[in-house]
C-alpha cells in the first residue's frame, strides 16, 4: 500500500485508524514518523513519504513520533493473512526468532538462504531481519521503560539488546528522549501487579470479544486454563522459561497481565497473546468481504469485528484436536485434564488461581501408554502417531508453517480428516481462508440462514467469501445457543 500515494495522502487527511500498522507516514520537514490516524495537524502532501513498516522508517532517520506512538500501532493484518516467505518471515520476527536464533536461524526455519531472506525483506518491507528485530527491540524495551520500575540494565537484557550501550543508543534514536526521560513521561500509566507486567494490547476496532473469549473459556483445560473474574488466564511455555497470562476485554484493547519466570520471554509472550487473540486482524476488510453475501451480512452487521480464537502453541492444539473428535467440549475438556495431570509439567500460580501445569510438550506425550487412555483404538493411534511425528520433527506445526504442506502432512496421518486438518488450519496454524463445511454447527446454521448446507454445495457458495472463510466460520458458529459463544458470567 505504502506505493499508493494518493491513498496513503488520503489516509493521513482523514485520520483514518484502519491504516495503522499498514502504512507509516515519515514528514521530511520534522523528521519524525506517524501513524495515519496522528492527531496533529496534517502535513503538507509534498513533505510526506511513506513506508511499509516502522523498521524502515527508523532505519531511514526518522523518529518516532511522541504523540501517535506509531511503533505501538496494531502490527499489519498481511503477515496473518499471507503463506508466502516474507510473511512467514515476519510471523517469526514478531516472535523473537531473530533475537534468539539470528539471521542464520531465521533463514534455516524458512529453508532459504540468508541472503535470500535479506533480499526479500528489503525488497518489501524496506529493511532487513536485523532492522527489524531492532524495531522490535526498541518497542519492548518502551514498554518496559514506562509500565514497570524495572533498573535499566534489566530492561536491555529483558528486550533482547546485547548490552546497555546498545539500548541506549536505539532508545535515543528512535524515539528522541533518553531512556530515563521516557520513563519520567510514561510512569504512571497502568496499575501494576507485583511480580508481574501489566500491559495494554491495541487491536483495530471493531473487536467482538463474546466468541473469541467465550470459545476460549468453554474449551478451556483444566489446570492450563481458566477463566476467572472477568479473564481469560492461561499458562504459556517460552523458550526460556515458562509464563502466566491473565487477558481481560477492554473496549479500546485487550488488559494483558504477564507474570513470567524469565523476562527475556517478553517478546514471544506478547506475540503469542496478540496471535491467540487475532489481535493484528483487519475487521473492515473481513467484514466487508462477508457483508457483501446478502445471507451473511445480517450476523455481520448484528456483531462485527468477530476474531478467530487461536492458540498459544500449534502442536498442544493439534494434540486437543485429536482428543476433540467426535466428542462433546467437556469430554474434550476431560481427557485433555487426564493428559495435564499425568504428563505436563508443575508450575505455581501467583496469583492463587487454579492454573497448576504447563499443557504437556510432545516429547513428555511420547512417552504415554496408549492402554492408559480413555479412548477407543483408533482414536489412540491417532493420538500416538501424531504425537510421535512432533516429537521426532518429522511434523512440525508453528507460525512458519506452510499451510498447504501442513495439511497435507496431517492428511496422510491415521485418524486425520477435513474436519480435524481444516481445525487445526485455522486455530493452530492462522490460516484465515480455512474452512469446515462438514461442521455439524456450521451445517446447521447454513440451513436456518437460508445457505447451502451439504459440504459440496456449502463449499462453493463460500467461495464468494474469500479469503475470509474462517472468519465467516466464527459467524455461523456465533448463531448458536453454545456456550463458546458467550462470555462466562
């Protein structure tokens, strides 16, 4: 979009919200850098260019602008959207791989060559993997610096920086105040939880929370998950350590309370959270899409801004997915509990709730005795095999998937239908275009509204909704009386 000239100018007159974190505007007279919807003064058409990421505008000179805070914008809703290298890409820089892994570690997940990777970024981003880890770096570290009274020392270690020096050079350059100053004007902001980090996750509105916290609550496991006082609470497994997060709705952003072993998890635990909650969503365009099919447009308009609840880890979903077939949620809910008890590993809640375990890894599942299970035959070859492939690699699920290749791994796996790969596709994985029109729900709200209800018929009249299909799912899905439909009381 960043191209586009004449749509970006237009962006910026308006104000308009819904092009944060799409496009950035640099102002050659100040500068200084702004999301399209920055409260001061527009500036003239001729001082503005635009960029496609905050990366680029950093690594061109500018700074960040201290009123429209550009570099905390909801993060671009086409790295969920897309399958090719470069948003895969982005997928594992928002989640820290550079920081932890490097360039070289980035190129190997994606199977390129660094250079390859590098070529690529540049050429539509405007920076490479380096400049934009640094982005992310600079961010978390603001972060750190105005909500919580950690030493500055703590701060650089906790956003990824390789020494004091180093942070302190990026806070100045991007947002023009030295890191203590910035702490002087952020203080305050947000209550804190001791022993933990208090947060403010932005999203684009409009943001309908009854499904996406609702579907999260009803599934939720036993020990790994609950909800309480108003939050959704969950326990997190992170590279270096292991993570509590408490996420309550708010109307402008999601509250987002972290309590982590390990402040160098930072990075992953809010991209996580912003992913579990399909944060970084265009609900605009979505709608838009789906409000065009005449049958359709009346549950968008009664409820827009629906999200797709994901998952913090693709591989624990997969194995929930298994345990899910052709059961009801609370026996789903059971003998995933059964598998927590017996396999996953202890952690303390700090704020006395019942979160109690980690949701078992693949390789602690393994190890599990399939005549201990609870499950028909079939089923537990299912399980076993599945969780085996994660175990041993030969299937790996995460943010860099390929979904087609994906599913086609899950496919050729015992016991794995449309239904089961289509699920994980969607919830796991972020495919937005999956699609479960064999779902018995679906089905039936298909035939109430009006729609075709056999899978083949269903399925060719969806493809007007492209694509946008996993979403119109969360429609269909919503004209139910279920509870994963409506936040707990």
């Amino acid at each position: 979009m960043h191209t586009d000239t004449e749509r970006c100018v237009r962006a910026v007159q308006s104000k308009d919200a819904r092009f944060d974190g799409w496009v950035f505007t640099a102002v050659l007279t100040t500068g200084i850098y702004c999301r399209p919807s920055c409260p001061v003064v527009p500036p003239k058409p001729q001082n503005m260019t635009f960029y496609p990421s905050a990366a680029a505008c950093q690594q061109a000179g500018f700074r960040a602008c201290k009123r429209c805070r550009p570099d905390t914008s909801p993060g671009s809703p086409e790295w969920n959207a897309r399958a090719d290298v470069v948003a895969r890409a982005m997928r594992l820089v928002r989640d820290g791989v550079v920081d932890r892994e490097g360039v070289p570690g980035l190129a190997r997940r994606l199977g390129y060559s660094t250079r390859q990777i590098e070529r690529q970024l540049l050429a539509e981003l405007g920076a490479g993997p380096l400049a934009l880890a640094r982005a992310q770096r600079a961010q978390t570290a603001r972060v750190l610096i105005e909500t919580t009274g950690l030493s500055m020392a703590d701060i650089a270690f906790a956003a990824g920086f390789s020494s004091i020096r180093a942070f302190n050079d990026t806070v100045r350059e991007v947002f023009a105040l030295s890191p203590t100053q910035l702490r002087a004007r952020g203080r305050g902001n947000l209550p804190q939880t001791p022993g933990a980090l208090s947060l403010r996750l932005p999203f684009r509105a409009p943001l309908e929370p009854s499904n996406l916290f609702g579907h999260l609550a009803a599934t939720g496991v036993p020990g790994v998950e609950e909800w309480r006082d108003g939050s959704y609470r969950r326990t997190l497994r992170l590279p270096y350590g292991h993570g509590i997060v408490t996420l309550t709705p708010r109307p402008d952003h999601i509250a987002a309370v972290l309590a982590l072993t390990d402040l160098r998890d930072l990075t992953q635990a809010i991209s996580r959270c912003r992913w579990l909650l399909d944060l970084d969503a265009d609900p605009v365009a979505v709608d838009e899409r789906l409000r065009a099919d005449p049958l359709l447009a009346p549950l968008v308009d009664k409820a827009p801004g629906r999200r797709v609840p994901r998952t913090t880890d693709a591989a624990e979903f997969a194995v929930r997915a298994v345990l899910g077939q052709q059961v009801s949620t609370a026996a789903a809910r059971t003998h995933a509990a059964r598998l927590v008890a017996a396999y996953g590993e202890p952690v303390e809640d700090p704020a006395g709730g019942g979160l109690t375990h980690l949701f078992p890894s693949a390789e602690a599942l393994a190890q599990l005795d399939p005549e201990s299970l609870a499950l028909p035959r079939s089923r537990r070859t299912t399980l076993t095999t599945l969780v085996g492939a994660l175990a041993d690699g030969s299937l790996a699920l995460d943010l860099d998937s390929d979904w087609d290749a994906a599913r086609a791994q899950l496919l050729a796996l015992p016991g794995f239908g449309p239904w089961t790969t289509e699920v994980i596709a969607m919830r796991a994985l972020g495919d937005p275009d999956a699609f479960l029109p064999s779902d018995l729900g679906i089905r039936r709200a298909a035939q109430e509204l009006g729609l075709p209800h056999t899978p083949a018929a269903l399925t060719a009249r969806a493809a007007r909704w492209r694509p946008w299909r996993a979403y119109a799912v969360q429609y269909l899905w919503a004209t139910d009386s279920h509870p994963i439909n409506h936040l707990p009381r």
